[in-house]
C-alpha cells in the first residue's frame, strides 16, 4: 500500500525538491444543496461528495482545470501542470506573486462556477496588499 501511495503520489503531484510548493493551496469548497443543485445542472461533470449535514462539497481541482488553469503563471508561480490544486515556484517567486496568481485562480473560478475558493495554508502576513 505505501508503495502504491508513493507512487500516485509522484505521478500526480510535482516534486518539492524542483519545484517548490505548499502541496493542495485550495480547499474543496462546501456549499449548500440548492447552490449545488444549480451548480451541477449547469456542470454535471463536476466531481461532488454528500457531507454528514446535507450540503455538498465540490472538487476544487476539477474547476481549476476545467476552465485551463493548470500552467497559469504570474511572474515565476504558476498552477502546476501536473495537479490543478498545487501552487509552485518556478524559481524566484515572491510571496505576491504567489498570492496573485491564488487571487486570479478565485477570481476565475468564481467568475465561471459562482463558488468563491479559499486557501488551504495559513497565509501570514494576512493577506498580501
């Protein structure tokens, strides 16, 4: 089992020592079940799971891809090509580039799917200007 773990694991996700990262930087959102229903009549592809109170959490990486973000950059951090929910440096970002390109994967998703995604990390200081 570990071996199988370690190896989807290096398939699907960059490796730190390359490319440094946070690993996930977005939560799965969580919204209510009218705002999922509208969600998933417009998208039915979107991956969603039941939550123990009646409301249903999305796939943040599914939105993230859907709508061509993977490879996204803002000066040297982009949204990795290998997982849509993984931020990394390319070599030299700053935390403003990093905390741009996060606002402009929010932005877009909110624009495309009406559901507002929020980071994963602790963001210090809070946020960005």
């Amino acid at each position: 089992v570990f071996d199988t773990v370690v190896a989807l694991r290096t398939e699907k996700l960059p490796d730190p020592a390359i490319n440094g990262n946070a690993g996930s930087f977005f939560k799965n959102p969580v919204i209510d079940q009218q705002q999922a229903d509208a969600l998933l009549c417009a998208h039915p592809q979107l991956p969603h799971w039941p939550t123990a109170n009646g409301q249903r959490k999305i796939s943040a990486a599914a939105m993230i891809e859907a709508i061509g973000l993977k490879g996204l950059a803002h000066g040297a951090a982009a949204v990795s090509s290998q997982h849509a929910l993984v931020l990394i440096n390319q070599g030299g970002a700053s935390g403003q580039d990093l905390w741009n390109l996060a606002q402009q994967v929010q932005d877009k998703v909110f624009q495309n799917y009406g559901v507002q995604l929020e980071p994963e990390p602790r963001i210090f200081p809070t946020p960005f200007s």
